[in-house]
C-alpha cells in the first residue's frame, strides 16, 4: 500500500479527517506538524517565533525526505504549508481538503477549543493575511492533488470515507 497524503489549507480538518480513515481502514497515521515538534522538542508557535518561518520550512524539507524514504503504509496528514516539499508526489497519493475560506473559519470559530486552535497556528493570527495565503495557495493544491474532496458541510467520517473511495486507484 503506498502512502495517503493530506493537504490542505489549515483548520480544514485534516487531523480530525485523519483520525476517522484510521479507524475506517488499515492505516495507521503520522502529522508532519507532530513530527517536527518532536524532533526539535518545542511547539511550532515556539519555532516560528525563536527561528522564523524559513527555519520551519526547512524542517518540513528535512520530514519530507524521511518519509519518502522511510515511511510506508501510512495516512500522512500535513502542515498546511507542506504542499511546498518537492517530493511531495514520491511520498504518496495525493488527496488535497477543499473548502472555501469563509467555511475554513467558520468550523474553526465554531469549534470548542477555537481560542487554542487560532493561537497555535501563526499563520491565522491576522486573517485578512489569511484570506490572501488561502487565494494563493488553493490552485496549487489543486494541481498537486491525486484526489479533490469538497470537505464542506460534511462530517468528518463521511469525509474520510470519500477520501478511502476514491483514493483506492491510486495506492
Ligand atoms: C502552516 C500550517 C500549520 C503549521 C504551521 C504552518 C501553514 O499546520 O504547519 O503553523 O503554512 O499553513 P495546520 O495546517 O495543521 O494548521
């Protein structure tokens, strides 16, 4: 079996996606934020703070040449800036987490732990920045997807359930 990989823009679901495939399938699942917070033992607000985004980017680069590497088998849920590996298509079936902006914050502002959701991630901290990040980055995750899921007003197991459907011809 090769290697699921998720992308998608951040707060679209991917880890909450991730836990139900698991439990729907034979995968078991690793997060590339998670990864990297282990290596270098401190969260990823602290990473962005002390060394800046290049750093972190880099970071993602070294995970990336891991699991092409090493890692089989596997659901790989990802950072929403991961897409930008260029490895990315050797790690993996490609399955990007579409939804529009406005549905993204809708599900993040509407979720029990929003305050902690908004100040772990950065990147969300000035959301009209967001917005413009969110523009540039979707046609990209477009182009790079094996398989395109519309995420919104769907729950998480019918989501994931779509994503074992159709990502089957390519794993
Ligand atoms: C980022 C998304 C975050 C995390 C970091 C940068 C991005 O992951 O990797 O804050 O560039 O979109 P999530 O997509 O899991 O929030």
């Amino acid at each position: 079996m090769k290697n699921i990989v998720l992308i998608g823009f951040m707060g679209v679901g991917k880890g909450s996606i991730a836990r139900e495939i698991i439990k729907h399938s034979e995968y078991i699942s690793i997060d590339t934020d998670d990864l990297i917070e282990s290596m270098e033992n401190r969260k990823i607000k602290t990473i962005f703070e002390k060394e800046g985004e290049e750093y972190f980017r880099k970071l993602e680069k070294d995970v990336a040449s891991w699991l092409e590497k090493s890692v089989r088998n596997t659901l790989i849920s990802t950072g929403g800036g991961f897409y930008k590996v260029k490895n990315l298509k050797k790690i993996g079936a490609v399955v990007y987490l579409d939804s529009p902006f406005e549905e993204i914050l809708k599900r993040i502002q509407e979720h029990p732990n929003a305050h902690k959701k908004l100040k772990k991630r950065p990147l969300l901290s000035d959301l009209e920045k967001a917005k413009t990040l969110y523009e540039s980055r979707r046609p990209d995750y477009l182009a790079l997807a094996d398989v395109v899921i519309d995420v919104t007003n769907k729950s998480y197991e019918e989501s994931a359930k779509e994503i074992l459907k159709k990502v089957k011809k390519y794993v």
